[in-house]
C-alpha cells in the first residue's frame, strides 16, 4: 500500500486556483448575479470563478494520482528579450 502523497508542483497550482476561484466568486456576490436569461454584471465573474475552482479541483486530483516532474531550468535569456516589448509598447503607445 502506497503512503498518501500530494505531487507539490501541481499542489500548489491546485490550491493556488482554488484559493483565487472563491476569492472572486465571493467578490462577484457583492454584484448583482440576475438569472441565466438575464444576466447581471456579477453572473459572468461567478461562473468563470466557479470554472476556475472546478479547474484547481482536477489539478488537485491529477496531483494526488500522478507525480509529475520537477520544474526545471527556466530560461531567463528569453524572458530577458521578449517580455520588454510589449511593456514598452504599453508604455509607449497614445490612445
């Protein structure tokens, strides 16, 4: 009988997706929700939010049945070139 394990990488994905799907289902109460056929500003955010929780659930399952890889090297040089573009592209452009 295998111990009861919880691959991290997808652990902390898992919570960290469910933690902010009810941060923002408890935000979109606060709006008015409507019904399905006539839907208020707070309908959208909370079901996107309901998704977002459902979607750390799966991830949480997949992290207690598989162990996945660790992360590995993160490849700074591209991040260092491609991310200042469009940051100065938003700096930059006149709306």
């Amino acid at each position: 009988m295998n111990p009861f394990t919880i691959d991290t990488t997808n652990g902390i994905c898992a919570a960290l997706f469910i933690f902010l799907g009810g941060f923002f289902a408890l935000q979109s109460l606060d709006l008015e929700i409507g019904t399905a056929f006539r839907m208020g500003p707070g309908y959208f955010p909370l079901v996107l939010a309901i998704v977002l929780i459902l979607l750390g659930v799966v991830i949480l399952i997949e992290a207690v049945r598989f162990e996945s890889e660790p992360i590995g090297h993160i490849a700074w040089r591209g991040m260092l070139f491609i991310l200042p573009a469009p940051i100065f592209f938003g700096l930059t452009v006149r709306g």
